[in-house]
C-alpha cells in the first residue's frame, strides 16, 4: 500500500463516516449547538453584568470584576470545567440529577463571560464621553444614559469580537466530554472519538471537524457582514447637497439680520 | 421650503440666571476663581477668550456637568446648587460644539428621546414636539436622516431641536460653529439669534466676534479662569478698558 491509500484510509474512509453520519446529526450537532447557544447566552449576561462593574465609579464593584476575569481568563478551559464539573457534581445533582449537561454550560459560560465582560467593556469605553455628556445634559440619569444610549452604541462595535468568542465557545464545548456524558447527551467531538475508537478509524473524527467547520466558518464571514451593517444601521442614500443650498433652509423671519431688534445700538 | 418664517410665533420664556463667585478646580488646578455673572431673563450673554480662559468650564458648571468647588448658582432667582444635577438639567438646554447627536437614532428620535424618555411624555406627543421642533429649525423634510446622512450644520441644528424639546429656561452653547465649514455657520448663527430674539436666555461660548456683537446684550471676556471685563458689545469691542482685551481682539480681529 502506498502512502496515499494508507492516508486515504485512515482519515477520508468514506463508509465509516457515512456510518457515524446519523449519529452525529442527531445526537452530536443538536447537542454541540445546545451547549454552545446555552453557554453563550449566559456569559453575555454575566458578561455585561462583569463590564458594567468593571466600568463602575465604585471600587467595590470594579475590583471582584477584576479579579473574577483575571481568574477566569488566566485559567486553562480544560482545568475549569474539570474542577467545576467534578467539584460541584454533588449540588448539580441534587439540581438536575444524574446529568452533567448542565454544569459542563455553567462552567463555560463561567469561562465565556470572563472574556465577554472585557469584549463589552472595551465596546462601552470606545463611545465618545460626548454622548454621557449630551444624555446628562438633557436630564438624563447615568443608568438611563447607560441603557438608552451608551450600551448600545458600545455592544455594536464589538458584535463582531462577540461572534468570535462565540466561535470559541463552540471549540471548547467539545471539553464537556471529560465530564463523562451520557449516549444521547454526546456532543459532536464525543460522537466522533467513540466511533473512532470503535472502528480503529479517524475518519469519524474528521468528520466532526468537518462538521465545527461547518459552523465556524460561515460564522466567522458573517461577521463582517454584520459588523457594517449594525454599526452604521440602515442607510439611506442620498445625493450630496450643496452647502450652498443649505443655507435657503434657515431664513430668519422678514428678511436678514438687519431688521433684528437688538441690531442698531439699542443695547441696555 | 420651510423657513422660519412660518413658526416662529413661539417665544419662549428664558429665566434669570445668576453666578455668584463661582470657583471650580479639576484637581489641584483652579480653572474658573469666582465667577459672577448676571444674566437678565430673555437675554444673550456671549463669552469670549482666548483658549483655556474657561469658558466652557463656565457652561459646565452651570448645569454641573462638572461640580463647582464653591460659589452659587441661581435660576430665575433662585440657588439650584442644592437641586438635583438631573432636574436643574431639565430647565437648561446645552448645544456642543462636536453636536454629540445619538448616531443610532434618526432626527426626529434624537430630538424626541428625552421628551419620551426623561419628561415620561407618551410616544406620539414626543414625536409631535420632535417634529415641531425639527420645522422650526427648518429640518422638516430630513426627520428620518441619521446624523451622518446629515451636514455639520444640519446636525447642530437638530442638536438645538433636541435641546429645546425639553422647553428650557436656559440654553448655553459651547462654541456650536467652531466645527462648522464656514458656509454652514450663518445657517446656525442665524438660528440662534432668532431663539435670542423669541426670549430665549442664552449664555453663548462664541469665537463669532461679529454675532457677539450685532445680537448679544453683554459680552464677557474671560481670561485665566476669570472675568475681565463684561459689558455691552459696544463698550466691550470699541472701547476696551483693559490691556488683556485689547491684546485678545487685537489678534482676533
């Protein structure tokens, strides 16, 4: 056999992929993308929760903000699931039962907001002070400039770091699987590790490449497109307009300036 | 065309305003040293100076967006040092000299947000008022624009909208043409003297020498944090009394 046939076996085995196949679109995609949305969606919130701390006048919120994502970004993935899957396993089953599906999304989650409190935080920083101040200036309250005008602007500019992470979010879900899960709770890099260690194959395993790849990639190109289309909303087009034209759309009443009142030396 | 001209029966009703020694520092650095200053109902004070004389130091702690250390601020007679920043805010309009329009919102939702959102006015009339308010100063037609589909005179314009859809007793502008292209300016300065001519209070950071003289009722020069001399345009421009100022116009004019 030459190298080739020997490489076409070991990875592209077409029929032990096919065999897998089912497998991984019902158990294995669903899951994955479980995981992933679920261990999203709590580290945004925590994570918004983290930067608006992060971004208080108060030093009491500032510093457990701190720490918490220096603790949290510093720490290796594998290492913190580990720990939180096995370390709190007893008050997860007192919670959900004999399942670690849902302290694998906590632990993420845990990991994810760590990263997304620094993505919104530097988002909500960029917005020129000029926008605070405009929003003070009209009476506004800083939580309500914050919420109606600040945070905004700040989570658009940084949609596109966000898809990343959550991109990151998706690779790491593959971890969960130290955990031990059970058939139907499989995830795409467990569904494909079994069978290839079953069929003494990797093209199981490529597979479930195949398959993160099929969702990273388009995310990762989407972003752009979203990044232009959130940051500056729906845009109209118009044809640039003269100066000059402008200046016809505000006439003082009756004429110019001459004819104003204060005009001519009767100042107190 | 909307002009003016169709709108303009609207006067407003601008408060006395009064600064009585007012001193604030950012730090250990003094930047205004008791700063008194009356301003008369329905009328036009324009500041004037050089760079770093404090004048929008003087605006900011006016409506506190910088707390002064000491001295006291009354509207319409009255000290609101002791009021809550957010509701002395609400009776003072303030115009930037960057616009600081929301970029996300359009015309019309940039006017009407604080009507909706700080005053608690239902929806429809805060659009109501917005709209209004965008005719007056001649935007009618571009209340769907966002900001950067707008001009740098078309934004201070809404800019002016937004301030005064709160119905304000004062309005202070912090150099609102210095970012303009110079065709643009007269459009907003125009504006303005119209909001001065209706009874608007107005206290106006200016480097327009010439609309500091044909509309304000008393010019102010500052320099180093203090006010060297106050008066009537005329006083102030043709018969300065101390050397600063004469320096001072003598390069600005």
């Amino acid at each position: 056999m030459d190298l080739l046939t020997i490489l076409s076996r070991t990875f592209f085995d077409f029929p032990s992929m096919m065999e897998v196949l089912p497998q991984m679109l019902a158990t294995g995609l669903v899951n994955t993308v479980i995981i992933s949305l679920a261990a999203t969606l709590l580290g945004t919130l925590f994570g918004l929760l983290l930067a608006l701390m992060g971004i208080s006048p108060s030093r009491w919120l500032r510093l457990p903000a701190r720490l918490y994502t220096d603790l949290f970004r510093g720490l290796p993935s594998i290492l913190t699931i580990l720990l939180i899957g096995q370390g709190l396993a007893r008050v997860s089953y007192q919670l959900f039962g004999p399942t670690p599906y849902p302290l694998g999304i906590f632990a993420l989650s845990l990991i994810a907001s760590a990263y997304m409190g620094e993505i919104f935080r530097a988002g909500i920083q960029s917005v020129e002070r000029g926008q605070m101040e405009a929003c003070r200036a009209l009476g506004m309250s800083y939580g309500r400039a914050m919420r109606l005008v600040v945070i905004p602007q700040g989570i658009r500019r940084v949609l596109p770091a966000i898809v990343n992470q959550f991109i990151a979010i998706i690779k790491d879900s593959s971890l969960v699987y130290l955990l031990g899960l059970m058939t139907q709770q499989r995830e795409l890099f467990r569904v494909g590790q079994d069978a290839a260690v079953l069929t003494g194959n990797l093209s199981p395993l490529m597979l479930a490449g195949l398959f993160y790849l099929i969702i990273t990639v388009p995310l990762t190109h989407m972003v752009n497109y979203v990044d232009v289309r959130y940051r500056t909303g729906r845009r109209r087009l118009t044809v640039p307009q003269s100066g000059l034209k402008e200046v016809d759309e505000v006439r003082p009443p009756s004429g110019a300036l001459i004819t104003h009142p204060r005009i001519g030396g009767n100042h107190e | 065309m909307n002009n003016l001209s169709s709108t303009t029966d609207a006067t407003w009703h601008g408060a006395s305003l009064e600064l009585r020694e007012l001193t604030l520092a950012y730090g250990p650095i003094e930047v205004l040293r008791k700063v008194s200053l009356r301003v008369a109902p329905g009328s036009t004070t324009c500041i004037i100076g050089p760079s770093g004389s404090g004048k929008s130091t003087l605006l900011r702690g006016i409506n506190r967006l910088h707390e002064p250390q000491s001295g006291d601020v009354l509207l319409a007679d009255r000290s609101v040092l002791h009021d809550k920043p957010d509701t002395l805010r609400l009776r003072i309009g303030m115009v930037f000299q960057h616009f600081n329009l929301f970029p996300d919102h359009s015309a019309l939702e940039n006017v009407a947000l604080a009507p909706w959102r700080v005053k608690g006015l239902p929806k429809a009339q805060a659009m109501a008022i917005a709209r209004q308010r965008l005719e007056e100063v001649g935007l009618g037609q571009r209340a769907d624009h966002r900001p950067r589909d707008l001009s740098g005179g078309q934004q201070q314009r809404v800019a002016i909208a937004r301030a005064l859809a709160m119905d304000p007793e004062v309005m202070l502008f912090d150099e609102a043409t210095s970012a303009l292209d110079p065709e643009l300016v007269k459009g907003v300065l125009t504006l303005m003297a119209d909001l001065c001519r209706r009874g608007m209070t107005m206290v106006v950071v200016t480097h327009e020498m010439s609309f500091a003289r044909k509309v304000a009722d008393q010019v102010v020069f500052m320099d180093e944090g203090e006010i060297v001399e106050a008066g009537p345009p005329g006083a102030i421009f043709d018969a300065p009394q101390s050397p600063r100022l004469q320096r001072f116009l003598s390069e600005v004019l």
